[in-house]
C-alpha cells in the first residue's frame, strides 16, 4: 500500500495531514463549521466565494455512501463571516467506525474551528414538535453502543475522561431561540436520542425512548459532538423533525419523506442559519 504523503500512523498525524491539505485549498479561515445532515445540505450551495472540496480529495474523510448526503466540503462565506460545511456526512450505520465518523470533526478542531453546528434530520417522539418542526439539542442520549473516544486518548486532543455535562452550549442554545424569535420561526428545546440505525425503530423501541426523556430519535450527530466536547469545541445542535417517529404515528417511515421534509423546511433552516451564523460570529471577535 501506498501511503499518502505526511500521513502518519497516528490520528494526529492523519487529521493534521488533511488540515494541511484542506489549508492548501483556500485562504479562508473558518472559525465556524457546520455539518448539514439530510436533506439539508442545500444551505452551502449560497455560501460566496465558496471552494467545494469532494470528500475523496481528503485523505481521512470517508464517503458518504446515504441519499442525500452530497458528500462535500464547502468552505466560502456566509453573511461575510468564513465557514466550513460539510454537505453530508457519513453515519456508523454505513459501517464506518466512530473515529472515521468524526475524523472531520477532530480535522475543523486543527484548522481553528471554535464552534461547531451539528444540525441533522430526525423523527419526533415528543407530540409537540410537528413534522417540519425545528428541534434546538439541550442534550442527548448515547444509544449507539459505542462511544468516539474508544481506544487510545492522545492528550493533545483532549482528556481521557472528557466532561459531558454541558455537550450543547447553554449561550449558543439561548442564541439561536433569539434568532428565531427575530425572524419569526418556531423553535423547541429538547433531547436527542442516538441509535445506530440503519432500520427505523419500533414503536416499542419509541415507547422506551420517550421513558427515558428523548423527544427525538435519530442515527447521527451524538458521536461527533463528544468528539467536539473531547476538544474544547462549542457545539450547537440543531435537529429537523422529518417524521414522527414510529408508532407516535400510525404512518410507516421512509427516507423519502424525510427527503421531503428537508426540502420543505430549506429556506426556513437557511434563514435561521445564516442569522445563527452571524450572531455566533459577532459574539465571539
Ligand atoms: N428515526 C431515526 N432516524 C431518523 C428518523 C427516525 O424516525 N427520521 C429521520 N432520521
């Protein structure tokens, strides 16, 4: 086998071999990233003087292999301010591990990154939030049986034993409810509980998750913020509600209407978005 050049054997070293090639490809300096989930990768496609780079021009970076997942990374400007945004991101149920699941994560960390926005699709448990509803993360649930930072620690990542009691900021939290009120947009705080997918839930799997305090389900986002915790990074998580989860409605689930949802909410989710951008930026120079 061929190795890349600079790559290492070490994670470290990989994740800084592709920050070095992902530097090589602009001259922006994000302090922002985002990673758009399902069916909301359109955001990126307005940023200015956006370069788009195809994830197998990373070394590291998997490709996604789900619909919906284009399987970018696009870094340009939004309201002025820089950002880093992943169109799509690759899930553990594609059979990836959760160290190639957050390899971009801990790659944002080395380029500068200081927050980072997880946004996602998933099937609301709790009645009050809709189909279309936008869902602020205040903290989740780690069902996927595995766990990131499984293995080795390298310290200069972060602690063996990272705290986890505040993983979503409670400020960023708080910034985006301003937001949305600003612009008129409906938004609920609330839990988010991680399976590993790939098959939906059962109602009683629901049944059990709505016992534990979750009021959404979903198959991403939980391994890449305890990877950003582990870092230092700030995370704000964002949750699209494509579809009541199984058995709170009698309808089955399938990924086209969650597809659809996300195109529905488009213009929505990028109007709260570009606002969060800009409030995050403003905050913290
Ligand atoms: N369950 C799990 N993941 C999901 C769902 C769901 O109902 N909808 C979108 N992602």
């Amino acid at each position: 086998m061929v190795m890349a050049e600079g790559a290492g054997t070490g994670l470290y070293e990989r994740v800084e071999h592709a920050a070095r090639v992902i530097r090589a490809r602009t001259k922006l300096e994000p302090r922002i990233a985002l990673v758009l989930g399902s069916g909301l990768g359109g955001f990126a496609d307005d940023f200015e003087d956006a370069v788009g780079i195809p994830y197998e021009e990373i070394p590291g970076f998997m490709r996604s292999t789900a619909e919906g997942h284009a399987g970018r990374l696009v870094i340009g400007k939004v309201n002025s301010v820089p950002v880093a945004a992943m169109q799509g991101r690759v899930h553990y149920y594609e059979g990836y591990s959760l160290e190639e699941v957050t390899f971009p994560i801990r790659t944002f960390k080395l380029l500068g990154v200081k927050t980072l926005i997880l946004t996602n699709a998933s099937g609301g448990i709790n009645v009050q939030l809709n189909q279309g509803a936008l869902m602020v993360i205040s903290d989740h649930l780690n069902l996927m049986g595995d766990n990131p930072l499984r293995g080795r620690n390298d310290e200069r990542f972060g602690p063996r034993f990272p705290d986890m009691t505040a993983v979503y900021s409670r400020d960023l939290q708080e910034l985006v409810v301003e937001e949305a009120n600003a612009i008129g947009v409906e938004v609920r705080r609330g839990i988010y509980g991680a399976l590993s997918g790939p098959s939906y839930e059962t109602p009683a799997e629901i049944h059990l998750l709505r016992n534990l305090g979750a009021d959404a389900v979903g198959m991403s986002t939980v391994p890449e913020a305890i990877v950003a915790r582990h870092m230092g990074v700030e995370v704000l998580g964002i949750s699209c509600i494509t579809n009541m989860a199984a058995g709170i409605s009698d309808e089955p689930i399938n990924h086209e209407e969650v597809m659809a949802t996300g195109d529905r909410v488009r213009d929505t989710f990028a109007q709260l978005l570009r606002g969060v951008v800009s409030r995050v930026h403003s905050r913290v120079v």
